[in-house]
C-alpha cells in the first residue's frame, strides 16, 4: 500500500501489535479453532473496541475529583482480558502520540479522542480506566451484517474471500460516525453468535 508522507499510515510494527492483540481477545473470548483464529485475528484493525467514538463516557471516566458512582461497572476480574486491556490501552496511547492517523485508521478513533488520552501520562491513564469493566466492547457481536461477516466470512478458509470481509468491516469502522453501538462484552467477556462461545460472568 502506497504510504503518504503527509498521513503516513500504520506500520509493520504496528499490524504486529495489532495482530497479536486480535490474538489475545479471540482467545480470550471464543473457542475457534487454531486456523479460524488466525485467519480472523489477521484483520487489519482491532476486532474490539475501547470505546473511541464514546467521548462523553472518557470525559466521566478520566474526570480527575470523580465520584464513586454506586451503579457503575465492576472492576474487570478476568485475567486474560486485563492484560488485554492493559496491553491495548497502551499501545494505543502510544500510537496516538507518534501516528494518531494511523491509530485512526486501527481502531476507528477521531483525533479528539487521541488527543484525549495522550493528555494524560500513560500512568494516570491506567490508573483511571485501566481495571473499568466496562471499557472494551466486541466488534464481533453487534447485530448488523458485519459482525455476521466477520465471524463467518472472516474466518473463511479462501484467502480473497476472508480478506474481502475484513477490508468491508474496515470500511465500515472508518466511516462510521458517532458513539459507538457495539454490544457491551458482559464483565469484560463478549457474547458472540456462531462458532463464538459466551464466557461466564465472573461475579
């Protein structure tokens, strides 16, 4: 793909990151088989969401004298996710420091969301959203035909069939506008429709 120097786009380096943690969140959340998984895990965006296009869920969230709010979202207790979690936020604040284009072009977020987060030491931002329960959601499990595709297509064993998929789900998070309308994963874990198995609540 032809880079522009003006808005250069995701490197090597960063589809690896992004590979590894698509890795992580289908093993973390399914039980596809080895070969399905990396076919899917191989799209060229994270299949999950940390709620990028939700700024007025970031504004409370990062509110520095926030009160404890008695309904709000528990901790995350699910290990695997996390670390997920921890990994994701990371690399995406990272991103967004050096490229926030090609954060964009990953994860679907609007340059006030990465100016957002990189306002905060990675430390601070952690610290206020890094356990929240309620911080990733699934871009496999909402209804519409391209979760659907994903999950079906996206793991098809026919190279142009399978990367055919993932370029229109890519299409669609890049001219997506608005809040994001993805099914919240419950306790962290995503309810996924297909060869996806729902994990239990951790309470």
């Amino acid at each position: 793909m032809q880079q522009f120097t003006e808005y250069p786009g995701p490197d090597h380096d960063d589809y690896a990151n992004v590979l590894a943690l698509n890795t992580a969140f289908i093993k973390a959340t399914s039980d596809l088989k080895g070969p399905q998984r990396g076919r899917l895990a191989a799209a060229p965006f994270l299949l999950f969401s940390c709620r990028e296009n939700d700024l007025e869920w970031w504004d409370k969230a990062l509110a520095e004298n926030r009160q404890s709010d008695l309904l709000a979202e528990p901790e995350l207790r699910i290990p695997e996710l996390r670390r997920l979690q921890t990994a994701a936020l990371s690399f995406l604040w990272q991103l967004s420091r050096r490229n926030p284009y090609a954060a964009r072009i990953i994860s679907g977020a609007s340059i006030s969301w990465c100016a957002k987060i990189t306002d905060l030491p990675l430390v601070t931002l952690l610290d206020r959203v890094g356990a929240r329960g309620d911080l990733i959601v699934s871009r496999l499990s909402y209804a519409g035909a391209a979760g659907e595709r994903l999950l079906s297509d996206g793991t098809s064993s026919r190279r142009n069939v399978c990367k055919s998929s993932h370029l229109s789900a890519l299409q669609r998070l890049l001219t997506r506008t608005g809040v994001d309308h993805y099914t919240q994963l419950p306790a962290a874990a995503c309810s996924m429709s297909g060869p996806m198995r729902v994990l239990d609540k951790k309470v």
